[in-house]
C-alpha cells in the first residue's frame, strides 16, 4: 500500500507545481474593465467625426485621428501574438522579483502623454487596413477576441513573463493591460487634436 500511495502524493505535488493556478476574479475582472473601458472610450471619441476631422493634422508631421486609430489597430495585433509568446513561453516563477512595475505605475507610464515617443516603422499609419470604417472593425474585432481571452482563460498569466517592452520584464497580465493603458495613451492624443484650436468644426 506504502508503495502505491507515494507515487499518488509525488503526482499530486509535481501537479501543483504545474501551472494549476489560474486569474484571480479580481485580476480578470480589473483588466476585463480596462480593456473595455478604452475601448469604449476610443469609440465615444470618434463618433460623429467627419472625414475631414478625422483626417486633420494640427503639424505637417503629426498623426491625424485616422492614423491614431490605425496605429492602435496594428499594434492591437501586434500586442495578440505578444499575449501567445508570453503564454506559449511557460510559467517561470523565477522571474517574479524582475517585475520592476506595480499595475498602476505601468499604466501611468504608458499613458503619460507628457513623454513624446516616436514608434517603430512596422506600426506606422499606411492604409493598410483601407477606409476608417475598416480599420475601426479590425481594431474592436481584435479587442473582443481579447477581452473573451481573459473572461475565459484557464492560462496563469501572473506567472508568465516577458521581456520584449521597453520597461524590462512585465508579467503575462501586464503585457494585456500595457496594450490596454497603449489604448488610453492614444486616444487621449485624439482628444489632444480635437482641442486644437484649427480643429475643423462639426456640422
């Protein structure tokens, strides 16, 4: 019997040293209400916007709302095949105590419109997706796959980690509510343009 039941515990414990944890309710449902609330945002932003709004640049070489919304779309996906590599990449829980960031100082630093960062060429604005009605469906289709994904995954994103952001190692959920404060970051850039004061007028 002793030789039956020590293999049993030995299996139990190798299991719980698996990835066995999941999301708490309350990280899932934190990064659920951000995810929708940019997105939301970013659609109250745009309604009613003219073409001629959305195409207005306050400089010669800044982006116009179009081109925020299209920078938003790639990178969106870009951000999905990100969450997949974190994921796919396995728990590591020895690289816990390289997360420099809380949540919320990571949001705040992505948001922050006061620190100009110019993107790299593979998320720069170029029609891609063709007309704005276009580029606004990709955006919000991919946005849903990704509120669904972390509604219903069983994957332990606080014990997955990467190293690819530029604020060093960030833990699975991170990488999701970076892409979520990266959403927050632009479309106040939108509401920057709307401010100005050549801004053309609405009907």
């Amino acid at each position: 019997m002793k030789k039956l039941i020590l293999p049993l515990i030995a299996l139990v414990l190798f299991s719980f040293g698996m990835d066995t944890f999941k999301l708490s309710d309350d990280d899932r449902k934190m990064a659920v209400n951000h995810l929708e609330k940019t997105r939301d945002e970013m659609s109250k932003v745009l309604r009613g916007l003219s073409e001629e709004q959305l195409n207005f640049k306050s400089e010669e070489d800044s982006w116009s709302i179009a081109e925020c919304v299209e920078h938003l779309t790639i990178s969106e996906n870009a951000f999905g095949g990100l969450i997949q590599k974190t994921v796919a990449a396995g728990p590591n829980p020895a690289l816990k105590d390289s997360v420099k960031f809380k949540d919320d100082q990571l949001l705040g630093i992505i948001s922050d419109r006061s620190k100009k960062v110019k993107t790299r060429e593979p998320f720069e604005p170029s029609g891609k997706f063709g007309s704005h009605e276009a580029t606004v469906q990709a955006f919000m289709a991919k946005r849903e796959e990704h509120i669904n994904y972390i509604k219903t995954t069983d994957d332990d994103l606080r014990n997955r980690y990467n190293s690819d952001l530029p604020f060093g190692t960030v833990d699975g959920l991170q990488v999701v509510l970076f892409m979520s404060g990266h959403t927050e970051r632009h479309v106040n850039q939108m509401k920057e343009i709307m401010a100005h004061k050549l801004f053309p007028k609405g009907k």
